[in-house]
C-alpha cells in the first residue's frame, strides 16, 4: 500500500473523527486502520506511514474475546514505536460500523470477525457448479445482519449458461438486492461493481475457493496485485489463492478487502438478520393467526398457506425453517458454553486458595 495516503482516502471522515474526539486516547495515541492481519501481527496505516503493530498484553485481556481483536478495516487506536521498538502497540478498537462475521472454524464456540468497517458486500459465485441458491441465501442473512449492503455478483457469465433460469431461481431469494452479471475474465460487469464502492467506500469479497474474487480485485484495481489460480473443470473447485484479509485501494477511491475462500459459512449471532434476508416471508407473516408464529405447525399460517398455493416456494420455506432453528439455538448454546467456562474458572481459583490454605496449614503444624 502507498506510503502517501491520506486518512480520507482509508475511509477517515466526519462520523470517524467525532468518534476519536469522543474517544479516551492518549496524547501519543494516533488513529490508523487495519490494512493486513497474520499471526497476531497487524500492517496499519496512519494516513502518514505504513507501520507494523501488535496488541499488548494488558489490551489482550481488556479484548477478551477474539471478535473483539482487530481484524482487517478496524480503526484502531495506535501508540507508535518509540525509540528502539520495532512495532507499535494497538491500546484499542474503535465501535465497528459494519462487519462480517461467522462462527470460527474448528470447535470452539467464538466468532470470527472476517471483514470489518465494510460499506457494500460483494457475494460471489460462479456460474459453473459453484452456483448454488441455499448457499447465496445462507450469504445474504451473514451480510444483513452485518449492517452493509449485499450485492450479488455472478460471475463467469462467458460459460454458456441459462441467465434467465437463475435469475429466475434467484430472484426470490436475492429481493431487492442488486444483482450483478459479470466476467473477471472478459472484464464485463466490472464498472457495475465500481459504481457500488465510490470514493471513501469499504466493499468486501466473500465467496467459496475459485469463485474469482481475487481476479475481480486484479481487474477493478487495473493490474495483477492478487495471486489466482485456475479451478478443476470437473466440478469447479478452487485453491485458496488467498491466504490472508489484505485491505487494497483502488486507483480514484474506494477500497476492497480480499478474504479467503469458505469452505462454509457458520452464522453467529443472528438477530434482525433472518427478517432482513427473508422479506418475502416476514411480510407474508403479517397475515398469520398468532403473532409469534414460527411458520411450522401453527394453524391459519400465511405463510404455510403461500406455499400450498404455490406464491412461496416449499424450498425457500423449508430453508427458512432450517435456519431459523439454527440461529435460535445459538444464543443456548454459547451461553452454556460460556457458564461452563465461567464455572471452570471459579473451580481453578477455588483450587488455588485451597492449595494456599492447606500449605499455610502444613507450615503452621510444623
């Protein structure tokens, strides 16, 4: 990243600078933003210089939970190397305005901020064998409840493909959300993807391995800054070319964060996010016997009701269903797990100062 960007152009503006004024800092604390995560060690920049920084012990525990770490596009509060340090100290996270989250891979039970402080979300998918309806829905409820605005984008329409078939196969599911038909390889589509980042505007690429993400940043950016791979023709996987978030800026404004490709998504925390992915349903609900109806068993539902004449489809219904019980069985299930570990924790002290007791105990015998 150019050493001699402004603020600004990082996406620095009025609502950022009232938040910093409000912000306890410290007299050698400086504003900067998360432009490259990996192992715990941050590439920030400060609007002057491109610096190296990593988060102290003391905010580490202050932190506490890895969604609250910094992660790509974050604002942070930066205390610059001083004489003979070789990296800065993060002492903080400004509020986030817009972020993508999921469940972090593995078993653990904590979230994983992918992209954060994003204006526009760009869903990808392939019109090869990665297209996939369930999947681009499951996308557009983790971007909604994020706070950006979802845009899908259809890439690889060089293939020879019924456009009016998936459109029609989307367009319930997609609502009002722009759709975009574009070719990384051909270049067609790409302004339609610039008008929605525009000067000072964060977009983020989210989509599988080999949906070409990293050759639509290669293309909006005008040269090849992002490494890309070919996918296997026989059923469209791709490598992970992207290995890290990196936050990139395009020549005229705007910046884009590239993200590796997701094996799956696991949501996290989803509370206005289903109304918002599914309009049709909860407009649909209005018509419902019982206020709290879950669209399931309930009699005089609307929504049952649309589907057995054919106004909502049994797919869309059932996969509402399937993730509505996903995303209440979540908040359960993350409490228990942190209980548990509160209660771990409890037991470990109490150990301790029992060990301390009947140590002092011993010594008071002898």
């Amino acid at each position: 990243m150019d050493a001699d960007l402004t603020l600004d152009v990082l996406g620095w503006d009025a609502r950022w600078r009232e938040v910093w004024a409000h912000h306890k800092a410290g007299d050698d604390h400086v504003p900067a933003r998360v432009v490259l995560e990996s192992q715990h060690i941050y590439r920030v920049h400060t609007g002057e210089a491109e610096l190296l920084a990593r988060v102290t012990g003391r905010v580490r525990h202050k932190l506490g939970s890895r969604e609250a770490f910094p992660a790509v596009g974050d604002w942070i509060a930066l205390r610059p190397a001083g004489q003979g340090e070789e990296m800065g100290r993060i002492v903080d996270v400004l509020p986030r305005r817009g972020r993508f989250v999921r469940k972090a891979a593995g078993t653990a039970s904590e979230a994983q901020v992918v992209a954060a402080n994003v204006d526009v979300v760009f869903l990808v998918s392939g019109l090869d064998h990665d297209f996939n309806v369930r999947r681009i829905e499951r996308y557009l409820l983790a971007a909604h409840e994020g706070g950006a605005a979802p845009v899908v984008v259809l890439n690889k329409a060089d293939l020879s493909r019924d456009i009016a078939q998936v459109r029609a196969e989307l367009g319930p599911v997609a609502g009002r959300v722009p759709v975009e038909l574009v070719s990384a390889r051909s270049g067609q589509g790409i302004d339609a993807l610039r008008a929605h980042i525009g000067l000072g505007r964060t977009a983020a690429f989210l989509g599988s391995s080999g949906v070409g993400k990293s050759t639509l940043i290669n293309r909006l950016i005008g040269t090849e800054v992002q490494r890309t791979a070919e996918v296997r023709e026989s059923d469209s996987k791709g490598r992970h070319t992207t290995t890290h978030r990196e936050l990139v800026v395009l020549p005229g404004g705007g910046l884009l964060i590239d993200t590796p490709g997701m094996r799956e998504l696991q949501l996290w925390d989803v509370t206005t996010g289903l109304d918002d992915a599914f309009e049709d349903i909860t407009a649909l609900s209005a018509g419902c016997r019982f206020r709290d109806c879950t669209h399931d068993t309930e009699p005089e539902c609307a929504v049952k009701l649309a589907v057995a004449e054919g106004r909502l489809s049994a797919d869309r219904h059932g996969n509402y269903l399937r993730l509505r019980k996903e995303v209440r069985s979540k908040p359960v299930e993350e409490a228990d797990i942190k209980a548990a570990a509160e209660r771990a924790r409890e037991a470990r002290v109490a150990s301790k100062a029992l060990k301390k007791l009947y140590a002092s105990g011993l010594k008071g015998q002898g």
